[in-house]
C-alpha cells in the first residue's frame, strides 16, 4: 500500500480543496489524511482513468487510526466509480480517500472541496 500525498489550496476566504493525485489500484493506494472539521461542506470528486471496476472510498477518522466509510446526505456510502461531484454527509476529524477497486490501469485524483457555508 501507498500513501499519496495529498496538497492544500486556497482558492478563496472560506474555500480550500485538497488533491491527491496519482492513486492507484496496483499499490492499494491510500491518501494522506487532512483535518477538516472546522468546516461546514464538503463535496468531492474524482477524475482520471477508472479502468475496470475502478472505486475510491472516502473514509473518515475521529481519532487518526481507526477509519470508516464515509456517506452522501441519502446514507449511501462514498464508493465512487465515476467522476460525479458528490456531497460529503460526515464531517469528521480526518478525510482520507482510498482505492478500494479496480485494475492494473486505475489511476484517480481526488478532489475535495470544503468551504465554510
């Protein structure tokens, strides 16, 4: 398993997104956890080749060691296979994205936009 980075921007007073970029199915690849609970919205994204069966879960963590799936506001979990913005319901202390599915060819950036309204 690998860890990828992931890089925090400002895009304005209240806005920021955080971008992992090169995750992949071949090394079970996780993402570096950001701390966002100080803020109000969450929506995420995920672009790039999806391949066969290609999935990224958003997970969450209270306490940094111990992560959970995350949900859209109907309860579903974030298992996402296709590059649909989608509202975060959770608001935990640590967001991580992790590929979960998918081939030798899946490669994803995850988008996660977070903003304070």
């Amino acid at each position: 398993m690998a860890t990828r980075q992931g890089s925090v921007s400002n895009l304005d007073e209240g806005t920021y997104i955080v971008v992992w970029e090169g995750l992949l199915q071949s090394s079970a690849d996780v993402g570096t956890e950001v701390a966002l609970a100080h803020w109000g919205r969450v929506c995420v994204q995920v672009v790039g080749t999806f391949s066969t069966g290609g999935e990224v879960t958003l997970q969450g963590s209270n306490d940094g060691t111990t992560w959970g799936a995350l949900h859209d506001p109907q309860g579903t979990d974030l298992a996402i296979q296709n590059s649909e913005p989608l509202e975060v319901r959770e608001n935990p202390r640590y967001i991580r994205p992790s590929v979960t599915g998918g081939d030798g060819s899946t490669d994803l950036d995850v988008y996660l936009l977070v903003s304070k309204a």
